[in-house]
C-alpha cells in the first residue's frame, strides 16, 4: 500500500473523537479510500468488519431497516463477516456507503452506543437520491480524500527527501540553480501525465510503460463516465465532463455550457454542476465578483471554471476518443516541448494542488475601462485578511500583465503576488515567480 497523508488524520480522528463521531470519508472512485481505510483498520485496531455496500448482500442491507435491536444487529453483522468484534477495540467499516442510505442514517444510533468506532467511504454522497429519504447524522465528522499529491508520488517511487528540501527552498526564497531546477520539473512533469490515482501510479512503478499507464487511466475515466449515466440518463453529467480541456482550451472567462449543452444557460444547470462537484472528480473554479478575504460571499454562482481533480486523468482525457499513439502529450510534456496552447495542463495541475492543500478555488476577470482590455487572474488565495493573486504561465515567461493591473485596481487588498511559470524562483519587484513544483507551500 501507497503512504498516504490522510493516514494522520483517521489517527487524530481516533483518538480525539473516542468514538463520539463517526468519520465519513468523501472521494472520487478510485482514489484510495478503502485501501487506506481497511490499512487504518489492521494497524489500529484488534479487529474490523468492512461491509462493502457496493456488493453486500440483501440481508445484510436489510439489517439497517429496523435498528431498535443494536445486540440483535452485531450479533448478525459476525456471524455473516466471521469476526469478533471488542467492545471499543473494534471498528465498522461502511464503504460505499451511499450505496445504502439506511446504513448512513443509522450512524446516530450506533455512535450513541459507543460500543465500536464507525468509518464511512463514499463519493456521490450528497447527490439527492442518496440522501432524500433519510435523515443525515450530526454525528458524522467529514474529510476529503483527494488523489495522490505530488509528494505522495514521490514517495511512492522512493523519494522521501525531495520535498522536504523544497520546503526550504521556498523558505530561503532562492532560487536552486539550472541542473536541480531542470531534474526538479522532469520530476513534477512526469507526475502531470501519471497522476495520482493509485492504480495509475502503480502501474507506472511495475511497468515504466506510458500506455498501459494511459489505459488504466482510461478505464477509470470509464467507470466515471458509467456512474454519470446513472445519476443523469440524459447525458448531460458526461457531455460537461468530457468537454473541460476543450474548455479550458478555449482560454475564456467562463465554462461556456451554452456550447456543450445546446443553448443551455449555466444558471439552468446548477444542480448538475452540484453533482460533477460531489463526485469529486471535477474541480469548481468560482468567479469571485469582488476579490477579497470573503470571496465564498461574493461568487457568481452561473459563472465558473471545471478542472479534472486528477492532473494524470486529465492527460488521457484530453485525447480519449483516440487512439493512445495519437496522444502527443506523453512526449512533449516529458521533453519539455509542450506548446503555449497546451498551456491549460498547469493551470489544472495547479488547480489540483491549491484544492488539495484546502484552499477553495476562485478566480477574478475585469476589464481596463480606459483600454477596454480584459484581463483574469486565473487564481486568488485568501490570507490574513487580504488576497494573494496568482497567474499560471505554461513557459518561463515573466509577463505578468493580468497580475500589474489586478495590483493597480486593488493594491490595499493584496498580500504577496505570485506568477506561477516553469523556470527557476525569481522575484520580479514585488512578484515572486516560482517553478510549479513550489505551489504547494502556498
């Protein structure tokens, strides 16, 4: 099993929670949950049930349907799954499971009995026909599960010392010299085509093979592909998801859904983009109106940008409907040949990484009134009370025009301002331009 950074976390929840709460894990199929769950579960605990609701049984689905009898419940949660369970030493697993609804619902009656400690795996958890019919425990503490970061990666493929070092480099604010910097993102560029669903990068450690990796990639993005047609039949869900890198190809202000969706308008589809957002394998970029520390209370909810939350998943979905041999993107970006127009690949990595490290994605377009040019600030961190605009280039560029006039309108708001490019750190005056791979100390 892949070290996991999540791992920490179903520790503190353990011991500050003593059993108080149930601790639900949300994230998009594939991405490690049950692994790292049932991994918590052997180290952690003397003994553990994990009930796949994705292919329980009906009798034991039919357990949630009457729980006034917890004795009556366990007894037959044992006897089925052949395991002892200890009265706090013990832990249920409920994976999938928005897959039975009850089963979450009755979280409230079994973290009452504090006899065993609860984990719940799930994604499409929030979508409405998972929760209309039943009452949503309080006593559920909730995370994110995301997929493998860039550090995660790296640990994976035996390097645990890479990013410790960079945190120090960020620190001392110096750059790390052209030989380290040009290893530095061969590195980070490798990570943006495998990506960082496990699967994928384990395939990439046994095989070192570019299209089985991009097939095992496919195939999740398959599995995707089959649970929106289950959530929306119209196909609707799927045609918005395969359209993001034709999207963000376009370089507009907006996702445009009039042109994917035939004259839909996006205020008319917000409840579809609630769903792609649960599923957790698409990234939502709100358009914040008036950029400051506040920006959830000022977003336009009809106006935003998509990112695929998996920079390796997006590299394949670019080129799906061809044939791996077509996907020129292997070996440009991997040499460093990557056109301007392939640029949008770091603004999604970028996306990624700013999401993973639990920031809220918003960003900013206006106009010059005397000029009458527009400009966009393709991402903006709230930090101590004030902003922190970023402008992601795909080359060593230092132009920044987007991030001088953001300064000019809005300089009392601004706490340090970033140009995200793929050369060695630089400052430019007040701007610090950092190399991708420093993103994640932002």
């Amino acid at each position: 099993m892949f070290r996991r950074k999540i791992y920490d976390k179903l520790l503190e929840w353990k011991t500050e929670s003593d059993g108080r709460t149930a601790l639900l894990i949300e994230g998009a199929r594939r991405v490690g949950k049950s692994t790292v769950v049932e991994e918590f579960a052997k180290k952690e605990y003397e003994s553990y049930i994990l009930i796949d609701f994705s292919r329980a049984s009906k009798a034991v689905k039919e357990l949630f349907e009457d729980i006034s009898d917890l004795d009556y419940l366990f007894l037959q949660l044992q006897l089925q799954y052949k395991v002892d369970l200890h009265e706090r030493r013990s832990l249920i697993i409920f994976d999938e499971v928005q897959q039975c609804p009850l089963a979450r619902q009755a979280i409230k009656a079994l973290v009452a009995d504090h006899r065993y400690d609860y984990v719940e795996t799930g994604s499409l958890i929030s979508i409405k026909r998972n929760v209309k019919d039943i009452l949503i425990p309080s006593e559920e503490r909730k995370i994110s599960m995301y997929p493998m970061d860039h550090e995660e990666f790296l640990w994976a493929v035996g390097d645990l010392t890479t990013i410790p070092l960079l945190k120090k480099v960020f620190d001392s604010g110096k750059p790390v010299g052209v030989q380290i910097h040009r290893k530095l993102m061969r590195d980070f560029r490798l990570y943006m085509l495998v990506g960082g669903m496990p699967q994928a990068v384990n395939e990439y450690i046994e095989t070192n093979n570019f299209r089985k990796v991009d097939q095992i990639k496919r195939d999740i993005l398959n599995l995707y592909e089959d649970d929106f047609k289950k959530i929306d039949p119209t196909g609707k869900l799927s045609s918005l998801f395969d359209a993001i890198p034709a999207q963000l190809n376009k370089n507009a202000s907006r996702y445009q859904v009039s042109s994917v969706l035939n004259g839909e308008r996006a205020e008319n589809i917000l409840e579809s983009i609630a769903e792609l957002k649960d599923s957790k394998t698409v990234l939502v970029s709100y358009h914040t109106n008036d950029p400051n520390a506040g920006m959830s209370n000022n977003k336009a909810p009809g106006k935003f940008k998509l990112f695929l939350s998996d920079t390796g998943l997006f590299t394949t979905l670019m080129f799906k409907d061809r044939d791996f041999t077509e996907n020129i993107i292997y070996e440009k970006l991997l040499n460093d040949k990557l056109s301007a127009n392939l640029g949008y690949l770091y603004e999604n990595a970028v996306a990624q990484i700013l999401t993973a490290n639990g920031n809220a994605l918003f960003y900013h377009t206006f106009m010059n009134e005397s000029t009458r040019r527009n400009y966009e600030i393709d991402f903006i961190l709230a930090r101590k009370n004030k902003v922190c605009p970023i402008e992601v280039k795909s080359s060593g560029y230092k132009t920044h025009a987007s991030l001088d006039a953001f300064s000019r309108k809005f300089s009392d708001r601004i706490l340090d301002k970033y140009l995200i490019y793929t050369k060695d750190f630089a400052k430019d005056e007040d701007i610090f331009c950092l190399p991708i791979y420093l993103v994640q100390f932002l």
